[in-house]
C-alpha cells in the first residue's frame, strides 16, 4: 500500500521531522516499509500561464506557434495539444525548469523556435492523461509557480501489504498517521466530519439486512444535486501517487476515503436503485460487474439487491447497471462491513480481488462506516457546495463485536519482556494507541479500540506486543536465560542416521538425495515401473503425481533413469518418507527409510549384487554391530522392479527391516541395457527396535594358531549358509572361525556342483596345538559333513 | 710368529681395500675370523710357547681380532651407505601431480547445513526432534492457533489426502507432538527442542519455488522465559551459523503461532549493511519469523501458559542451504543430478 507522507500530515504535524528516520521507525514498530519515492522534485519552474494567441505552424499539421503569458513577459513556444485555445490557463514549463526528466531549453522545433513547453498532466506526473494540456482555473496570477497551489512534492512510502494482514486498521492514511503520531508522540487530530444529524427528520433509505452473518452493518445516505464532475487537482495528485487512477469526482471521492480511512465505500446512482436488500440468492445467477464483466454469482455469495435484482456483489465490486456515470447527478452512498470470512471466500471463487475485498477480508472495524460517510459528505460539500442531502443517514447495525476488555499487570509484562518498562511508559503507549486505560497502581484494566478489537487484540500476549513494539525492540537489554546444568540426552536414532549417511558417502561413494514423495507416474510408465495402488493426494497441481510412494525404490531407480546418459558409475542413498497404506486408526502409516541404488556398467551383475549386499552388512555392523541375515521372499516378487530370483528379505536377529534385490531384466532393458543396477531398501524404525550389541572384547590366545582351508564339493545351489550350519554342529572348543574364502563353479569340470573353499582356524588358548591332533579334529569334521552329502574336493 | 700376525695385518688390510660389496666383506671376515679363519688359524701356534709368550701373544691375538672386526663393522657400514646412495640413485620418480581416481561420495547440501546447525543446537542443551511428514489437519492447523476459516489455510496452498491428513505446511506442525510428549519443564529447567523437517507446498516449480522444501523450527519453553531471552538467543544462534558477528533487527510480524510475532532481519552478508542490490539497498535481509509462542498453542500442548512462557522461531534450511552455497535454482535439490549433488563433498 502506498502512504503519502502529505496526507499523513494532514492529521498529525510532521514538521521537522526526518521523515526517512521516521519511515525506519514505521517499519520497526508497525510494518515494513519496502519503498520510498520522491515525488515532484523532478517538477521546476512550471509556472501559470494564458494562451494568448495561436497561429499555424508552418511545417506541421499538428503543431501549432502559441503566445504564452506569464506574467512578466509574453514567450513564444511550439506546442501540439489539441485542445489548446486562446484563453487556456496552463501549466508552463520556462527554459531552464524541469519536467520529469526533460529539462526545458530554448530550442527549435520543425524550425520554429520555442521558449518552453505547455505541460499535460501526465507529463507533470499528475494522473496518465495525455489527451492534451492540462488545463488550470484562471484564479491564479499569471506567472506563480504550480507548486504554490498543487501538492507535487511528496514523499510516498510503500507498506508490504503482508505486513499488514493483522492490522485492519492499517489499510488507510488515518490509521497509518495514528501509529506514526504514537511513534513522534505528537497528536493525532480528530476527522473533519459533516454534520449529518441535521437531516435526522429526513425519511431513511429503506435497508433490510437479510444475513446478518454475513453483512454486520450497512449504512446509506443519498445527495442529489451534484454538478462538479471532476476532482480537485490535489485530490488527483493524492490518488495517482497513492496508485489509483483518477475518473470522475464521485468514483474518486469513493476511492480517496477508502484510501483515507480503509472503509470501501460505494456510490450507485440513485435514479437507477431503490431499496436496499443485503442477502444471498438461492441459486447461481449472472451479474455483470461494472468493469463489464459477466459473472457467476453463487448462492453462498452475498449480494446487494433493490427491490428487483441484484445491484452489487458485496464488498467486491459494483453493477453496470447501476454504475455512476458522468451524467449521475444524485447518489446512493453505502458503507457497509462484511464478515471477513464471507468475502474472502466469495472473491476466490469469483477469482476477482479488488481493493475493496483485499480490506473487507482483513476483518475492519464496523464503527468506521458512520464517520466514512460524514467524512465524504464533508469533502463533497466544500467541492460541491450546492450538493443536497436527501435522506436521514440510514444505519442498519445487525452484528456488533463485543467490547474487549483485558486485565493485566506489569509483573506480567516485566516477565514476558524480560525488561522493566515502567508502569508510565506502558499507560502512556496504550492511551496514544487508542486504548481505555483503567489503572490502579501497577494494575492495568484497559479496552481495546474498536479498529483494533475485530481480530487482532484479543488476549493479554496482544497487549505486550504493543507495549513492546512502541518501546522499540532496539533498546530491549538482551540476556541469557539462567539455566541448570543438565545433561541433554542425545537421540541415538538421529546419530544413526547421520552416521549412515557418512559411511555411504565416504566409504562406498555414494551420493546421499532427495527424491520426491510421491511416484512420478510419467517416468513409472516409460520405464515399465508398476507401483501398487496407495494413500494419494486429491488436490495435487500435478495430477499425475497424486500418488504416496510406499517405497522408495521406484523414484530411485527414476533418478538412475535421469542419470544414466551421462553416467556409468552411480551409487545413491536417501533416508525419506514413504507411507505403506493406512494404519488401524485410519491414518497414514508412514515410515522412515532408506534407500540404497547402486548402478554400474563396470561391475557385473553379480557383482552390482554383492557390493549392495556388503553395503547393507557394513551398515549394519557399524550402527547395531550386528551381522543382518538373509532369507527368501516371495512376495517381494510383487514389485515388478526386483529380480524374482535374486532378492531376499534382509533381517537382524528377529526383526524383518527391509529387502535388496537386483533390478528386473524387463526393467533394466528400458533403463540401459548395460547398465547392472542392485537396490535395497532399509526400515529405519524397525531397524531402530533394536539396540546396537555391546562389543564383547576377548583375550587373544598367546600360541600360534592352525589355519586349514578345506574345499567343500556341494550342490550348485546349496547356500553357504546351509553348509555353515553343518559345520556348527561340529562342537570343538578349538575351532575359533571358519568362513568361506573360495567359490569354484564351472560347468565342465564339477557338473552341478560347486565347490566351496572354507577356511578354519584351530587354536588354543594355553597351547601350541600339534598339527596331528588339528588333523583329527578336520577328519571329524569332514565325516560329519559327509554324512550331509558334502564330500572334499579331491 | 708374532711376526705372522702382522703379516696377517696387512694381508686383511690389503684384502679389505678391495672389497665393494657385502658378499664379499663376508667372505674375507670368514677368511680371517672364521672358524678356518687366518685369525683362528694363528692361535694354533699357541701351544708351542712358553707361559710368558703364551700370554702375550694371546693378548696381541685378540688385538688383532678386535681390530679386524672393528674394521669389518666400519666397513660394512660403508658399503650399506654406498649402496643406499646408489638404490636412491636408481630409484623411480613417481609422479605426485597425477590425481588420484578414487571418488569421495558427498551428502546432500540440506544434510550438511542441518547437521551444521544442529551440532550448535546440541551446545546449547537441545534435543533434536523429528516430526511426521504426513500430518493431521489438527497438528498442521489448529494445535498451532489456524483455526478452520483462517486465512492462513488459503495463504498455504496444502496438500490434502483422501483420508483427511496432509502433508505438512511447515515444522510447526510438529509444535504440539513435542510438548506433549516431554510435557512442561521442571522448576529451573527448560524445554528445549529443534525439529528440522521436510515440508510441502502445493504449488508449481521454477528456479525459485519448490513444493517440497526443508525448514527447521526450534522452541524454548520455561517458566521465565522473556523476549531479551528470545533476541540474546537469535543473536548467538546466528553469530555461529554465519560464524561472524552478526547484528539482528526484530519487526512485529504476524504469525499465528506467536505472539508478538517477530520478523528477524540481519544486517546484508553481501554488503555487511551499507546497501547492495541483494538486500535492495536496505542493508538488511529478512531471515527468520520468530516470535514468543502464543498462549493457545501451550495450552493446546498440555502447557500451562499463565505459568510458562516460551519462544519459537523457524529457519528455511533449504534457503539457507541456497545462501550458503550460492545455489540459484532451487530445483537442484531434489533434482537427483548426480553432476550437481556429487560437487557436496564437505
């Protein structure tokens, strides 16, 4: 919202003031100021002059050599307005003045010579009308400076118009001048209003609120009688630098005292209204607006009617129909309020915000529609003085707000503070605020102003913060808290993840990101990527993308897809959300998990396949120190994206947390046939049920122990882990470990068989064991493993 | 055959000039101090004299010894400092301005700044909570003093999902899970928690919005907790996180969680307050809403708010991740373009 620092200074003196200190003060106290313009500065000597004599100019059509006077001397000046006439009192720039960024010089144009130049209000910056020059009333002597009686110079300030979404009261000059008259600590002077009350006997204009939920009051007069159809230039000055377009002197008085008070107000023609009724419409009809728009007015909007249709679409906009015009000679005048709620709704589903809704919807203060209307009647009459007012002023009050009262003392404000602002200070800053003061002593009993008390000022937090903000926030001494020394307990799930995190980017090279958290169902279907139906979004931008991913893999292997033209090595990790359907409450079950793909044109397939799987073990040992065992799953085969014969269900201990597989050769095909990509997916709370194992140090045996590899003959398909349980049943306090450290397959040489090379370590913790007692031990433990149908490998 | 000795003298003497290598130092020690030695040799004379001689040349005999093996020890090191020379000499030149081809992985930015300014949280004693993503309308809305018809509910444009939950409009949604779950503190002590979390905007992308972004909030909340605690906190908080002083300016703010509600500038970090084009010649930057929590949304967390008093305030992480890294577009972040998240080494 623009402020015009001349009109502010018409209800409290700003004189000697440093208005570019006092607009920091406004943005540290009230709201922020985002801007400051200068106006008028770039305006020097234009002065009043007559047209007094216009001849053809030679070499043009449309320019024309005019005589101007001004005063002390007669100048001659090549001028193209067409709506000069001998006679005219215009605005003259002389050479050596200034107009915007012309500066004026003696010069020829089309060969003619000319001392200066006829200005139209656009070029004075006055209002955007170029039609001609602009014309003066021939009450000045010729030759005074505009200046002396237009208001060109003025500082105008820009409010962040979110700054003030709170402050109802904000939305006008007079409410801008009360906080800048607490700020300088000098008064606010009351409105100049009209004196309505003399036309008390005059019959009322016939209102009827039929919703008082959604309109709280509507107050009317009518004037007839009005013969000036434009506005005063200061008045136009004030409207074009304050951001509105001047048009004629009714719809810029309507404009002027929304942008004085914030009360919007509307003029219909009276001829073409009669009878006010404030209500909605059982069904959607059509209402063109005045700006000649038909639009679909539904039934929870509320309308201003007369007695046959509707005539406005409430605190939005007026009818066409009954519009003023520049033949209007007699007005209708409302001012109304309308439930905040009610307006915002209807204006965006009308998809029309106008000035009026944007302060309608900010919740304003009812008891400024009265003082709106005697305060138009009050400028009309000095511009219009043979105006008639034609009918009582008429008040329908359906809604008040209940008065608020808040109780406080200053212990509370010193405790919220933190700081001693005396008792004084406090009374001082709330009764310039426009605030009832009650006070005994430290005790405050106080009512909030009625432009403060529609939403904004409900509770005693309320009230500090306008203790505070007066105060300023500058001078506050600011201190630590007293505290205890208490030790925080650090969640050891949060370190987890970040130690995750670090140990796949620094060990493995991985990549830690962010993918969204639903499917990109676009990318889905070009790879062939089925996700299951889950929990979605009704009301995404992006329909496509209303789907909850319940698991992480899909948007990973998308961002493999996005990757892989200029990528052959990737390996990405991410701990996001997914949600798996609804839980028994009926919310989503969302879970933490993460995610691990890694992708390689490098490594093979098998490889891709075991590097995922050291990943995920590493991980494991590093944050629970447990070894994660594997099993089959087969109804992991119902994501369409995992290898139906190389997944498994990843475990530790008893707890199922999440699944590694390699990708699906039909997916794999349209992703990059030569790319080998392995993925896993991790639950993070069920991999936190688990707390980390201890470690459990052991002495290390002083003798030398005896280490046999032995090359197992197995079934091609025999896990190890089956062979591992075998050996385990070998008791034999001296077999320390065994693990595998070979795997032999080929076809030819061992026909459906593989060979597995185990490596044993013998030891003792008192003795060096002789080679013929390990001997003994290896000869027990091959025949039991005969006994299972593993032979050695000859 | 004392004579013999120093024939035997010079003979080592002469030999030992001619050795150049270990091999061969070993051979002429054997030749002399061996078992077969010259040396050993000599002492089989030793019969034939008398006591006296006996004695003396026993002596001169072990001299002789003593000297010899010292010359070998001389020696030797001699020949281990040459050949030392010569492996040096020899020795290949490797090439240290080859880089090395082993890629470090990198986190993403968020993760980085988060765990920046969550390591300065834990100084200063506060937990780290982490709230769902998916959120009831209740925790998003009202638990946070957004009643239903509050323009606040049109201003965020939410994600809502068949079942009635949304995806979270902001970390506040979080406010109301903490302080029930720890309850109000105990006389003397405070409760402090930040709670980072990924939040949703339904709203289209370009290079500077997001509809899935990160924000963290963090909250403090005693018995005497006051607005000098509030801006003597943003004040430290901020010195370390930009590591460099840094000056505050406080602006009421509405919010609708807090009350008085605060925006908090800081002074440019490009122009250090003078004015530049990227504080728009202001010569301060809006950083942060902070404010002190409103009444309702203790009371609403089982908080007492005639009794306690607390503050909140909220930092865009992903702006800050953007302010930090001079990252224009916003849409890197979850680009998943390992050409432009692998450059986030630490």
């Amino acid at each position: 919202m623009l402020i015009s620092m001349n009109w502010i200074s018409e209800f409290t003196d700003l004189s000697g003031i440093n208005l570019r200190e006092l607009i920091d003060r406004f943005t540290l106290s009230c709201a922020e100021v985002e801007d400051i313009y200068e106006y008028g500065k770039n305006i020097r000597d234009v002065v009043v002059g007559k047209i007094v004599e216009i001849r053809e100019h030679p070499g043009s059509k449309k320019l024309h050599l005019v005589k101007v006077d001004i005063g002390t001397e007669i100048v001659d000046c090549v001028c193209g307005a067409p709506n000069i006439f001998v006679g005219a009192v215009v605005p003259f720039a002389k050479p050596g003045g200034q107009v915007g960024d012309l500066e004026i010089k003696e010069t020829k144009i089309a060969g003619e010579i000319s001392r200066g130049m006829c200005c139209s209000e656009k070029e004075l910056g006055i209002s955007d009308d170029h039609s001609g020059v602009m014309l003066l009333d021939d009450i000045y002597p010729l030759g005074t400076d505009i200046k002396s009686f237009m208001q060109l110079e003025d500082t105008i300030f820009e409010v962040d118009n979110k700054s003030l979404t709170n402050r109802p009261d904000l939305w006008g000059h007079y409410g801008i001048a009360r906080e800048i008259s607490v700020l300088t600590k000098r008064p606010l002077k009351p409105l100049d209003l009209y004196n309505t009350e003399q036309f008390d006997n005059l019959a009322k204009v016939d209102v009827k609120i039929e919703d008082a939920e959604k309109c709280f009051r509507y107050s009317c007069i009518t004037v007839s009688d009005i013969k000036v159809k434009k506005s005063p230039i200061n008045m136009k000055i004030r409207l074009t630098y304050c951001g509105m377009r001047p048009i004629n002197l009714l719809a810029d008085l309507t404009n002027y005292l929304m942008l004085e008070l914030g009360q919007p107000m509307h003029a219909f023609d009276n001829k073409k209204v009669s009878k006010i009724r404030v209500k909605t419409y059982p069904e959607t009809i059509s209402f063109r607006t005045l700006d000649g728009h038909d639009r679909r007015v539904d039934s929870e909007t509320l309308l201003i009617c007369d007695e046959k249709e509707p005539v406005a679409i409430a605190g939005i906009m007026g009818g066409e129909l009954t519009e003023i015009t520049d033949e209007t000679d007699s007005l209708l005048l409302e001012s109304a309020n309308f439930d905040a709620t009610s307006i915002r709704k209807s204006s965006t589903r009308l998809g029309l915000r106008t000035d009026a809704s944007a302060r309608y919807e900010k919740s304003l203060d009812p008891e400024l529609t009265v003082p709106a209307i005697k305060r138009f009647l009050k400028l009309l009459v000095e511009i219009d003085p043979a105006v008639k007012v034609t009918s009582a002023l008429t008040d329908c009050y359906a809604k008040r707000f209940d008065k608020i009262k808040i109780d406080f003392d200053k212990a509370y404000v010193d405790k919220c503070t933190g700081i001693d602002i005396s008792s004084d200070q406090i009374e001082e800053t709330l009764t310039l605020l426009g605030f009832e003061v009650s006070r005994k002593a430290d005790a405050f009993s106080v009512v909030v102003p009625s432009w403060r008390a529609t939403k904004d000022v409900t509770i005693k937090a309320d009230i500090i913060e306008e203790i505070t903000r007066i105060y300023g926030y500058d001078n506050f001494d600011v201190y630590s808290v007293k505290s205890l020394l208490i030790p925080v307990r650090h969640n050891i799930a949060q370190s987890n993840e970040y130690r995750i995190k670090q140990l796949l980017a620094e060990r493995y090279a991985m990549n830690e990101v962010h993918s969204y958290i639903w499917y990109d169902s676009k990318l889905n279907k070009e790879l062939g990527i089925v996700t299951e139906p889950n929990v979605r979004i009704i009301n995404s931008i992006t329909a496509e993308n209303d789907t909850i991913r319940s698991t992480m893999i899909p948007t990973l292997l998308g961002f493999v897809a996005r990757n892989a033209d200029s990528e052959s090595e990737m390996g990405m990790f991410e701990i996001g959300r997914v949600v798996e359907g609804y839980r028994e409450d009926g919310l989503c079950n969302e879970r933490k998990r993460l995610g691990i793909v890694i992708a390689s044109k490098r490594m093979t397939e098998r490889e891709v396949y075991f590097k995922c799987k050291e990943i995920i073990e590493q991980t494991m040992r590093s944050v629970k120190n447990i070894a994660p065992r594997f099993e089959i799953k087969e109804e992991l085969a119902k994501y369409n994206y995992v290898h139906p014969v190389n997944c498994a269900s990843i475990w530790l201990k008893d707890v199922e947390i999440g699944f590694f597989s390699v990708i699906n050769p039909r997916i794999k095909n349209r992703i990059d046939k030569k790319l080998n990509i392995a993925f896993a997916e991790i639950d993070i709370e069920n991999m936190e049920k688990l707390a980390a194992e201890p470690v459990v140090f052991n002495e290390v045996s002083r003798y030398p122990g005896v280490t046999i590899d032995l090359s197992l003959l197995v079934d091609k398909n025999l896990r190890y882990e089956h062979i591992a349980s075998y050996i385990s049943e070998y008791k034999c306090e001296y077999l320390q470990k065994y693990y595998p450290v070979d795997v032999f397959e080929d076809e030819k040489l061992l026909p459906g068989k593989k060979s597995v090379t185990v490596r044993f370590e013998f030891i003792s913790k008192d003795r060096t064991l002789e080679l013929a007692e390990v001997q003994a031990m290896v000869d027990e433990l091959l025949k039991l493993l005969e006994d299972e149908g593993i032979e050695l490998r000859k | 055959m004392f004579e013999n000795l120093e024939k035997i003298k010079q003979q080592f003497n002469e030999e030992l000039n001619r050795v150049e290598s270990k091999d061969e130092l070993e051979r002429v020690r054997v030749a002399f101090l061996g078992k077969k030695g010259l040396v050993t040799d000599a002492l089989k004379g030793l019969r034939d004299l008398s006591a006296e001689d006996k004695k003396t040349f026993g002596m001169q005999v072990n001299v002789l010894k003593n000297e010899i093996e010292e010359a070998i020890v001389e020696y030797q090191k001699k020949i281990e400092e040459q050949e030392y020379l010569k492996e040096i000499n020899n020795a290949p030149r490797y090439d240290f301005s080859i880089p090395s081809d082993k890629p470090l992985g990198s986190l993403h930015p968020i993760t980085i700044v988060q765990k920046q300014i969550e390591d300065i949280f834990k100084t200063m004693g506060f937990i780290i909570e982490d709230g769902l993503e998916v959120q009831t309308e209740y925790n998003n809305f009202e638990a946070v003093n957004i009643p239903k018809n509050h323009p606040a509910r049109d201003m965020t444009d939410t994600y809502y999902l068949e079942n009635g939950q949304l995806l979270k409009t902001h970390t506040s949604a979080a406010q109301n899970a903490i302080m029930r779950k720890y309850g109000a503190p105990k006389p003397g002590e405070y409760l402090k928690a930040l709670f980072p979390g990924r939040c949703f905007r339904n709203e289209s992308i370009d290079a500077s919005h997001e509809n899935t972004f990160f924000q963290m909030e963090g909250m403090m909340i005693g018995e005497d907790i006051s607005i000098s605690n509030l801006i003597y906190f943003m004040k430290v908080l901020l010195t370390e996180v930009f590591q460099r002083d840094v000056k505050v300016r406080l602006r009421p703010g509405f919010f609708p969680f807090v009350e008085p509600g605060f925006e908090l500038d800081i002074n440019c970090l490009i122009c250090g307050g003078s004015g530049c084009p990227t504080c728009k010649h202001s010569g301060w930057l809006e950083l942060l809403p902070c404010g002190m929590i409103h009444p309702n949304v203790l009371r609403m967390g089982g908080i007492d708010p005639d009794k306690y008093t607390g503050f909140a305030f909220g930092l865009g992480l992903t702006r800050l991740a953007m302010m930090k890294y001079n990252i224009k577009d916003i849409r890197v972040f979850n680009s998943g373009n390992l050409k432009q998240l692998r450059q986030f080494t630490i």
